[in-house]
C-alpha cells in the first residue's frame, strides 16, 4: 500500500513527506486480498532459501485473533477495519500490532510484515546477491497471484542497501582507476610538458597503486569492499606525489648546469644530469615528508576500531611503496 518516489534533488535535503504516498487502488479489506496477505506468510509457501528464523505478520495473528472471537476470516470489507483497527491493539511477538499497519480516517492504508533470517547485515556481496535474488522471485511470483487491491508488494532490508553499495563500489573501480589516471597524465603534462615523462610518471603511480593491492589483498588478506576500494582510489593521488617532484625536477632546466659523469656523451650525459639534479634537490625532502606521513600513521595501527587500523595500515604500505618508486625504479628508468 506504500508508493515510493524516489526522486531526489541534486542540491538540499530530501522532503519525506514526498517521498512516499498511499497507493489509492491497495484496499486490505476485500476479502481477496486479506487472503493474499495471509498466504504470503505461510510457511508451506515460502521457499527454504528464505531462511526464515522468525516471522511478524499481522495477518496470520488476526486471523487466529478471530478464531477466538468465533468470526471467520476472510472477514467482510464492511467488517474487516473496525474489527483490525481493534486487533492493532494487540501484539504480535511483542511487538504492538499497529506498528505494522498505517491507519488514516479509520482505514488501514498500508501494511508491512517483518522478518528474521539467517543472514547476518554484512554479509558479503557474493552471498548476499542470490539471496536478495530469491526474496526478489518470492515477491514477484506473490505479486502475479495477487488481487489488484493487494498488488505491488515490495521487500526492503539494510543488507540490500549495503549489498547494492558494495558491488556498484567495486565494480565501477577500474572505470574511477581509468578515469583518474588519465586525468593525473593529463595534470602531469601541464607540470612536465613532456608526454615521455608524464608516462613514465603515471606507470610509477600505478606500480604503486597495483603494490598498494598486493599489501591489501596477499599479505593482509583483507576482503574486498568498500573501505579497501576507496583505499585504492582515494590513495592515488598520494601515490603520484613524490613521482611527480621527482620528474618535475628532472624536466628543469637547471639540470643541465649539473656536472656530468666521465665516460658519457649525448642523451646518455643529459639524463646523468637531470637525474642526479632531481634526487640531489629532493631525495632528502621526499624521504623526510614519508617519515613525517609514517610517524603520524603508525598511532594509527593502535585504534580499536579496525578502520582506522586498516587507514593506518593503507597510509604506511603506500607511503613506504611511493618512496621507494620514487627513488628506485623511477630514476632508473629516467636513466635508461
């Protein structure tokens, strides 16, 4: 009996009362969809894969709520909602019964039933999916059979919403990967306006970037999910810091004022120069702000909430990593 309208705008907050409204055609009390509603929540119907520890449904304990009233059920539309407006007044395995209905002007709008099932609220997304999968057949295949005053049922839960999250996060990782790289290539041309340079820049960040993966994934084996995603794509721009001073200072012109190494000609003393310039300019600096960046991380590792543990834990992998690029592999490659 609840329409959703998921319409929301791109600036301020939501309006709550226009998120939702009563679904004019849904009516409880015709005989037909009383008897929807109680067969929705008999066992015999639901499939095991539900695992259903435990069931709230309003409509089954009406029903023996006039058993012992010696009224039958489905009870007449004119009877039905004095008589389910006094039953809300009782429970439900203490839980208020009018907590699951909506009454307006006497009527009852809308309804919902509650369930307990063996699955816990973080369950992971490869669980989760087929699970949501079968409510979902459940619901359509009720829906189908139903009488149009008892239609458009639908099934909510917070595993849903995490689930969705989850998977949309990970799944759309190399397309936000892409995304950023290209544009970190396209930041580093304007810098360096050397497009030779600017790759080899971006190759570096993403030596560290796929070195930040293996921290995570082999030696921590942390799961994959939201926090380790956002890790991934939130780091990168650290990850291309020291790389990029280090090209940038590469590229300078002042480089060539270095003194070159004997025995070398052409390119080969053009590279020798550049590349002392810039590890002699900021090697010192670049390791001094990685030891800063790792000393105010590591109380990090200490916290209770494993968050943060797993925050520190990601701040000193790709600290060590990006530092260790940015002086290594990186000059190497610069002289080659």
């Amino acid at each position: 009996g609840i329409l959703v309208h998921p319409a929301s705008p791109l600036l301020g907050t939501v309006d709550k009362q226009k998120a939702w409204s009563f679904d004019e055609l849904h009516d409880v009390g015709e005989p037909w969809a009383q008897r929807n509603l109680y067969s929705f929540c008999l066992s015999k119907n639901m499939p095991d894969g539900l695992q259903i520890l435990q069931s709230f449904c309003w409509t089954t304990d009406f029903c023996t709520w006039l058993d012992n009233r010696g009224l039958k059920f489905p009870v007449p539309k004119d009877d039905f909602h004095p008589l389910a407006i006094e039953f809300s007044n009782s429970w439900i395995n203490s839980a208020r019964a009018s907590d699951f209905v909506w009454v307006r002007d006497g009527r009852i709008k809308a309804s919902f039933f509650k369930f307990v099932v063996n699955m816990g609220k973080y369950t992971r997304p490869s669980e989760a999916l087929p699970y949501q999968a079968r409510w979902d057949d459940y619901v359509s295949a009720y829906n189908k059979e139903a009488s149009r005053f008892a239609r458009d049922a639908w099934h909510s839960s917070a595993l849903w919403g995490l689930t969705a999250s989850s998977s949309m996060l990970v799944s759309s990782t190399l397309e936000t990967l892409v995304v950023l790289f290209v544009i970190a290539f396209l930041g580093m041309l304007v810098f360096t306006r050397d497009g030779k340079l600017s790759m080899a820049v971006v190759l570096a960040t993403l030596s560290v970037v796929c070195g930040l993966a293996f921290f995570m994934i082999v030696v921590q084996r942390w799961q994959i999910g939201p926090i380790e995603v956002i890790a991934l794509i939130v780091f990168i721009g650290y990850a291309a810091t020291y790389s990029l001073h280090i090209a940038h200072s590469y590229g300078s012109q002042e480089a060539l004022k270095e003194r070159g190494m004997k025995g070398l000609s052409g390119k080969s003393v053009r590279r020798w120069q550049r590349t002392r310039f810039s590890l002699k300019m900021l090697a010192s600096a670049t390791v001094g702000s990685a030891l800063t960046t790792a000393g105010c991380a590591t109380f990090l590792l200490f916290c209770k909430i494993k968050v943060f543990q797993k925050l520190g834990g990601v701040i000193l992998s790709i600290t060590a990593i990006s530092i260790v690029t940015a002086l290594g592999p990186l000059p190497a490659s610069l002289l080659a």
